[in-house]
C-alpha cells in the first residue's frame, strides 16, 4: 500500500473527510476490479499529495458507513471537499482520468 493513501472505518471517516479535498475509495478485498483500480489509485496519490487526500474504505469492515452513504457498487468513488461529497463515480477510471476529475475539484 502506498504511504499516500490512508484508511478509515466507520469510527473515523467523518473526521477524515472533514477537511480538503479527500478521494475516498469504496472497495473490497475480494472485488477484481477495485484490485485493478489499486495500482492507479497509487500513482494518483503520489502525484495528489500535499493537494489532495486518497483515502480507501473497505466496505466489509466499514458496512454502517458504506449502507449510510448508500454504496451498492463498487469500487465507488466519492470526492469530498470540507467534508462535503460534491462528486461521485462508479466503476474504474484511468489515471489520466482519475487525476482529471479530482484536479476539478481542487
């Protein structure tokens, strides 16, 4: 895992959301394409740091979060900025894309 991308549960999401711009991922081990999407949300987080926070919830162990923001899919991505979801996408991005739609909300 890479030092860039941090972890929450459902204990500490809304304090590690709070502030920024924060890219959480909804993912689970056993999801192939959240394994893909993996690799590039890395390089996404060493290119963001210091701008942006890439934070990854596993949706197994963070179920009471997850069910509240109504995650049904995954990898979900939301983007929050001041603690405040302003964009959502379902599925993979590439990188080009992944950084894109995070710099538009910067």
């Amino acid at each position: 895992m890479a030092d860039n991308i941090l972890h929450a549960t459902d204990a500490d999401f809304a304090s590690k959301t709070a502030q920024g711009v924060v890219l959480v991922d909804f993912y689970a081990d056993w999801c192939g394409p959240c394994r893909m999407l993996a690799p590039i949300l890395e390089k996404a987080a060493a290119k963001l740091h210091g701008k942006a926070t890439v934070l990854k919830v596993n949706t197994d162990e963070a179920g009471q979060t997850a069910g509240h923001l109504r995650i049904t899919s995954i990898p979900t991505m939301i983007i929050y900025k001041e603690g405040k979801e302003v964009s959502r996408h379902v599925g993979i991005k590439d990188e080009k894309g992944l950084l894109s739609w995070i710099e538009s909300h910067l």
